[in-house]
C-alpha cells in the first residue's frame, strides 16, 4: 500500500498536477513518515546512489518550492528531491540536478512555513575534472569539502541552527 501511495505521489509530481499547498503538503508528509530520509550521518557526493522513490521535480514544482535562487530551471537537466529530513521546525530538502556529464547536490533549509532560507552545493563533479565537491551531513551539521586544482581543498564547516546555516570555520589545503 504504501508502495502505491508512494508511486501515485511521484505521478503527480512527474505531471505537475497539483498546487502549491500540495506540493508542500507532500514534502512534510514524507518528513513527517521518513519516506525519503537517508539515515545520518552520511556523505553526500555525486556518486551517492539516489532513492528509487526520489521526486522528481519539474518547473512548475521548481518554482512553487522557491528553487530558482538555486538556478533557473533548464529542461536539459533532471531535477530531483532525493532526501527530506526535519530539522526542528524545519525541513531540510537534498536537491539534485543530474546530466550525462555534469552532477550538481544542494542542501537547502526551509522554515515551517517552506520559505527557502537558506541553501549550499553539496556535491559536484563534471567529466572535466577541475572542482569536485562533497559533503558529510549529520543531524546538526555539514562539512563541505571542496577540491579544486588551482585552490587545493577547502574545507567549510555548518551548524545547523534555528533559521539558517552558520558557519563555524574554513581551512584550506593547497595540494
């Protein structure tokens, strides 16, 4: 049952039939079931394997959600919400944005009310090699590490608090 409510959910996501307080409403109800959470902590790169229930978003979904402060949404790619977690009162979304060539993770927060407040790349990686990202995620924080081959590795450590993510500390290592 719970196989087919899932499937039928993912329908109406793929098909964008449903408003905004939908889209919403289902987004809690798999935080609230942890129907899309992957178990923490846990690191987040390109080569994680995404969930088979993972919702696929398209424009209209992209744009209820707040999601073009991220980036404008481009048919091309394949745009997905591949894990939901509470965080307190909020909700924490893992995003991806997938190409032949090109794999793109955010970390977004958003409030009770599912305002984005806040949101970081969380993996990255393309076929040319010149900046690779991941990031460790656990229930009160992240670490993003970032490698680039004119900059080394830099590392940027998050707390998750009430509203947003604050940063705690940089390092960097030129390799």
């Amino acid at each position: 049952m719970k196989k087919l409510i899932a499937l039928s959910i993912l329908l109406l996501f793929v098909f964008g039939s449903f408003g905004q307080d939908s889209v919403k409403k289902t987004i809690v109800k798999y935080a609230e079931n942890n129907e899309l959470s992957i178990e923490r902590p846990f690191n987040d790169s390109t080569t994680l394997e995404k969930p088979q229930n993972s919702l696929n978003l398209n424009k209209e979904n992209w744009e209820i959600l707040g999601l073009e402060k991220l980036e404008e949404f481009n048919n091309i790619f394949e745009y997905s919400i591949y894990s939901i977690y509470k965080h307190k009162n909020n909700f924490i979304l893992l995003i991806s944005r997938d190409y032949s060539s090109e794999t793109v993770h955010w970390i977004c927060l958003f409030n009770k009310k599912f305002e984005l407040k806040q949101f970081e790349m969380s993996a990255y990686d393309n076929d040319e090699g010149f900046l690779y990202i991941s990031t460790e995620i656990s229930d009160e924080y992240f670490l993003i590490n970032k490698w680039e081959i004119e900059e080394g590795t830099q590392t940027f450590n998050y707390s998750i608090k009430k509203n947003k993510f604050e940063l705690i500390s940089v390092s960097i290592t030129i390799d």
